[in-house]
C-alpha cells in the first residue's frame, strides 16, 4: 500500500510539474539566443477568461505558422498564463520580460490583464502590443504599450446609438463587473454617450467576477422596467445573468454587451437564454475587409474546420503587426521598434492599422453581431466619425 | 428606486433558501474535519470542483443517464476523499497541526493544476437536466424545481447526518474520537476508520452540493470550487466550526445576507462578497466560537 501511494505522490508530483510548464509552453530554457527572436505571449489561459484567452493565441499561433522567419532568424513564441487574474498578471508579465528575456509581448485579452502588466512592460522598456484590451488606460501613459482594436469611448458610443436609435430604447438597466477595468469603463462611457443622445438609465446593479448568483441584481433593475439591458463584463457571467433572467420569467428582455461576449462559451453556457442579444466586435469572417481576411479565414478553416472569431482575427493581426514592426525596424531594439511604429501601416485581416500617438490603433468601424440558432450572427456594420 | 413588493420579497426569500441550503451542504464537510482532526480542510473547495468534473463526463463521454452519472460522481467523490485523507492526511496524524493545515492548502493547488492539465482551463457547461430546472410559478414567485429540491434534498441529508452521528455507533465512535484520539484508541476504536468514514461523508455531501450547484449555476472550471469553497468554510466558523446544526444555520445566513444585501442595497452589490467577511468578523469578535458553537477546552 506504502509503495502504491509512494507511486501515485510521484505521478501526481510529476503532473503538476508538467502543469507548470505547460504554461512556460515554448519558453523551456529562457535565456538570450541572438539566431532566435523570442516574442512573449501574454494571456489568460487558465481561470475565468482562460477561452477568451485560447481562442486569441490560435490567431497568434496561425500567424506564427504562416508568416515563417523574421530578419533570417527563426521566431519563438514564449507563452506565460496570466491566470485571469490581475495580481498573477503582474508576475506573469515580470516573469516574461526579465526571465524569458522577450524581444516584443503580445497580448492580454482583457483590459484589467493587461493594465497589471503595463508597468512591468513600461519599466523593462519592452513594446507590449495588445489585441483586444480596448479600455484606454491600458496605453495611456504607458509609451511601450500599443493596441490593434478599437477603444471603449467608441464601442460606448456605437452600443448607445443602438440602442437608442435602432432598437428605440429609452429606458436601459445597467448591471455591470465593477472588480473589471473594462466593464467598468465600458458602463461609463456606455451611460454618458446614451444620456447624450437623451435616453434614461433607470436601474444599475453591479456584481464581481465569479459571481454565480444574479437574481436580485436581476430583480432590482427589471423592476425598474428597462427596455434593454446592457450588461459589461466578463462572457460566463452574462450567460449565467441572462439565463437567470430566462429562469425568473423575464423572457422578453433584450440584452447588450461588449466584445468580450464572443467566446463559445457565452453560447454553451447560456444556451437559448443568449439568442438575440447584441455585441459588438471587430471582425466577421462573411464580411471581408481585404485579402489579408480572405487569407486568414482560409488558413483558419483549414486547420480548425469552423469559422474564427474576432479575437483570433485580432490575434493573427497583433502577430502580423509585431513581425511587419520588426522587419521595418531591421533589429529587436525597443525604440527601433518605436519608431517603426510611428509610420507603420499594416493590412491586417481586420482592416488596415495604423497608429496615433498614445499608441492606439486609429478604428473608425465596428461589427454588431447577435446570436442566432446558437451561433454569433453579423448584423450590421457601423461606421463612426 | 420604487419600492420592494412583496413578490421581490418572497422571490427573494425563495433564492436565499436555495443558496443557503447548497452552502449548508458544503459547509458541513469542513465542520465534521474540523471537528475530529482539528483540521480546516483546504482542498474541500476542490473535492467540490472534481465532483463537478466528474459529473460531466459521466454524462457526457459515458452517456450515462444523468441519475446514473450523478449517482458514480457521488460514489467517486467519497472514494476521491478517502484517497486524499490517506495519501496526504493520515501520514501526518502526529505531526503537528500545521503540517496538516499546509498539506490540506497542497492538495487544494494539486488538484486545481491536476484539472488544469486533464480538463483544461476552459469553461465547460454542467449537463442540464429538465426535471430541475424547469421553471415552476407559484403565487408570483417564480422558481426552479431545483430550488424546492435543493433545500429538501439538504434537510433530508442533515436529517440523516444528526441520526449517523447521534444515534449509531460509528457516530459514536465519530463523536469519541473528537474529543480524544488516544483514548478512544484504548475503548478499541478504530481511530483510522472512523476519519476514513468522516472525509468520506464529507465528500459525499461536497458532491450533492456540487452537482445542484452544477445544475443552477452550469459552468464548470478548474477553480470553480474556490469561492463557494471559501464562502462555506466562513459559514461552518459563523456557525461554530465543529458543530453540524452550526454549519446549517451558518450557511442559510450567510445565503440570506448575500441575497438581500443585493436586494436592498443595490448599490453596494458590487460587494457582496466583502459582506460575507464583515459577517465572518463581526462573529469571531463578539462570539468566537461562532453561533453555536460550544467551548470546548483545547486538548493537550
């Protein structure tokens, strides 16, 4: 019995170890190699955002695949999991710019994520460019931070004008993740461009992240009787929210969300209770932009079998944008890369990209998508001066 | 803000007794460890997540029907927490406490990577099933099946639990072991057996829990088990740690403040969570030994 337990400590010692590196990923050794170019890979791959988190890396990984070597050296990816969660985020993000030494960081899905890891970034003068992060404060101050996507103010203000003018609503609920940056950011840039136009918001209720229970948040704004409900936040949350809000009979409410809600499993976990809520996104693959689109859907489908979503769209163009910023800069210096990025102009498969001086990418264009029969459908496309 | 009516109230109080009486269940398999080791069973949180786990691929890779699935996770669950009390308990039964309180936080982190690589950290979404959550309306009052089951199916548990401990003998042996090792050795009782039995319970309870929990909260993750995990082992102490109806009581509180802090106070639901500490403070402040509980003179 002692020998089989001895064994099963072992295996189980063993398992954990590999747990462990299975995050370092193609990391392994560390350490400068100047015939490889190490670009880090920032993003949650285990926790609450661990899908949102995957399904960005296989955009990375596609245009790592596809796009080969860089300056004649051969391209490593160092992927570190910043466990969804802010506090690991800041070691993650210390752990790949002093450990692993990377020459360039891609990522994180998710705004807070990526804000506890800016100042490693900023300190360690290291280019971070995120794909998804669209809350502002992720760039602002931080010169070593860039973005690809579009920002909060204007998804608030694409969302609003929905809302208001499309679906007529002059009454919305807010309930929204105040322990998320973006959630947070998202509500207030959300309310402000909605009072504007002169709709009312009537009820507000907020929860955390990991929250399960959302009846009484449910409650206390439905009896308010809002039109809509637009609920910010991370995607298992607003399932669970709209499929409670199902369960307690209020079958009619239509609901509204961020980016952040196209993940499958917003769809396998909220079953029917999601079709017919609204989001905005970056990217659908039925309508393309330029043949860089038409190239990343085809390489996608070839190796996946099903249609990508925006954020592996997003994650192939922060790969695309890092390697074109590379290639312009001739080195992996820091400020080379800088400068490259002042006048650099990248057809991503989600538009062209270019660069403003707080380092986000200048978007004029988003996506509406709803969900349909289980799947995230295109709806429109908005185009915001 | 208008007015809470009564439906909300009601509504309301129907959801808190749901919630509490899930507490309730995980709650007393930290309580019964602690009760006999002196142990605050760290991993208990994870047993939860691992039941859950277990469940889903009852269902969904041995296509087994769901009162079937349900029924092996339970049964893998209990065998899971004999293993854990073997494996990382029992060779530390005379070693300090400590020792077993840092061997319980190792076996928490074991077993959230040991999902990690076998199941990965991507959300998965608990078996649905008909019967439960179906959605019922009774006078306003709109409720899952589930949240009529969860708190019978719990009173019936704890029904049962009072009688196993109170008035058989291995709840006898249960209850002399809790107070004295040594001597109860000396009265020929089977000291490793009786523990056995306990996390056994324990994580038997910690499955029922899991699996309702599963069926109104469908997500499944490595760290799902984390927070009710905490949220419950704050019960059993509110309660008195140690003491059964404690846990029970402890939980439905803690149910009842987490659904009516939000309900009256939208504005602070955002810390819900925090209020579950304040509790937890406020108890060991002005009643240590927590609602219940009895003080016991620390053994030598």
């Amino acid at each position: 019995m002692k020998k089989f337990l001895t064994v099963f400590l072992v295996l189980a010692m063993a398992l954990a170890l590999l747990a462990g590196c299975g995050s370092t990923g193609d990391g392994g050794g560390g350490g400068e190699d100047s015939d490889v170019i190490r670009i880090g890979v920032f993003e949650p791959l285990t926790g609450a955002n661990a899908a949102g988190g995957e399904i960005e890396v296989r955009g990375i990984e596609l245009a790592h695949e596809y796009l080969g070597d860089l300056l004649g050296k051969k391209v490593e990816l160092v992927k570190v999991d910043n466990k969804s969660d802010a506090v690991e985020a800041a070691t993650a993000a210390s752990r790949l710019v002093e450990n692993e030494k990377v020459d360039i960081v891609l990522g994180s899905w998710g705004s807070t994520l990526s804000i506890a890891g800016g100042d490693a970034f900023k300190n360690s003068q290291t280019v971070a460019i995120a794909a998804s992060a669209t809350n502002p404060n992720v760039t602002l101050g931080n010169d070593y931070y860039y973005r690809i996507c579009f920002l909060d103010p204007f998804q608030g203000t694409v969302l609003a004008n929905y809302a208001y003018k499309t679906m007529g609503a002059t009454k919305v609920g807010i309930i929204y993740e105040t322990s998320n940056d973006y959630a947070v950011g998202l509500r207030n840039f959300f309310k402000n461009s909605y009072e504007e136009l002169g709709g009312e918001i009537v009820a507000e209720a907020m929860y955390q992240t990991n929250d399960q229970d959302f009846n009484s948040q449910l409650m206390t704004v439905m009896a308010e009787k809002p039109d809509v409900i637009f609920a910010p936040g991370n995607y298992t949350e607003a399932a669970l929210i709209m499929k409670q809000a199902r369960a307690l009979g209020y079958d009619d409410i239509k609901f509204l969300g961020g980016d952040t809600w196209e993940t499958p499993p917003l769809i396998e976990v909220g079953g029917e209770a999601v079709e017919g809520c609204v989001i905005t996104t970056f990217f659908d693959p039925d309508a393309p932009l330029n043949d860089m689109t038409t190239t990343f859907v085809e390489l996608y489908r070839e190796k996946y079998n099903e249609d990508p979503a925006a954020f592996t769209a997003l994650g192939f163009d922060v790969y695309l944008t890092a390697y074109k910023a590379i290639e312009a800069a001739g080195s992996t210096d820091s400020e080379a890369i800088r400068e490259a990025l002042k006048t650099l102009e990248v057809e991503g498969c989600t538009g062209s990209i270019r660069f403003d001086e707080n380092g986000d990418a200048i978007k004029d264009t988003a996506i509406l998508k709803t969900v349909q029969d289980g799947k995230f459908t295109f709806l429109d496309t908005v185009k915001i001066d | 803000m208008s007015a809470i009516t009564s439906d909300m109230l009601l509504q309301s109080l129907a959801n808190a007794i749901t919630l509490g009486s899930l507490y309730a269940l995980v709650a007393i398999g930290y309580t019964m460890v602690y009760g006999i080791l002196r142990l605050i069973n760290f991993a208990h949180g994870e047993i939860f997540m691992m039941s859950m786990y277990f469940a889903f691929y009852f269902v969904t890779a041995a296509m087994l029907p769901w009162y079937l699935a349900f029924l092996f996770a339970i049964a893998c669950t209990g065998i899971l927490g004999i293993i854990i009390e073997r494996a990382a308990y029992r060779p530390l039964r005379e070693a300090p406490r400590i020792s077993l309180l840092i061997s319980s936080i190792g076996v928490s982190y074991l077993l959230q990577n040991l999902a990690v690589v076998l199941f990965s950290g991507i959300q998965k979404q608990f078996p649905p099933v008909a019967m439960f959550q179906d959605v019922i309306t009774i006078a306003n009052v709109r409720i899952q099946k589930l949240s009529i089951y969860v708190p019978l199916i719990t009173a019936v548990l704890v029904i049962v639990l009072l009688y196993l401990v109170n008035k058989t003998k291995i709840g006898m042996a249960m209850r002399a072991s809790s107070k004295d090792f040594e001597t109860s050795r000396l009265m020929g009782i089977n000291v490793n057996r009786v523990i056995a039995v306990t996390f056994c319970i324990g994580s038997v309870l910690a499955a029922v829990g899991a699996i309702m929990w599963g069926l109104k909260y469908p997500k499944i993750e490595p760290y799902v088990g984390t927070l009710p995990g905490l949220k419950c082992f704050i019960a059993a102490v509110i309660g008195g740690i140690g003491n059964i109806k404690g846990a029970v009581i402890g939980a439905l509180l803690l149910g009842f403040i987490e659904i009516f802090i939000v309900l009256f106070f939208p504005a602070l639901s955002g810390y819900k969570d925090a209020f579950a500490f304040v509790a937890l403070i406020v108890i060991l402040l002005v009643r240590p030994s927590g609602l219940v509980g009895e003080k016991i003179a620390n053994k030598v």
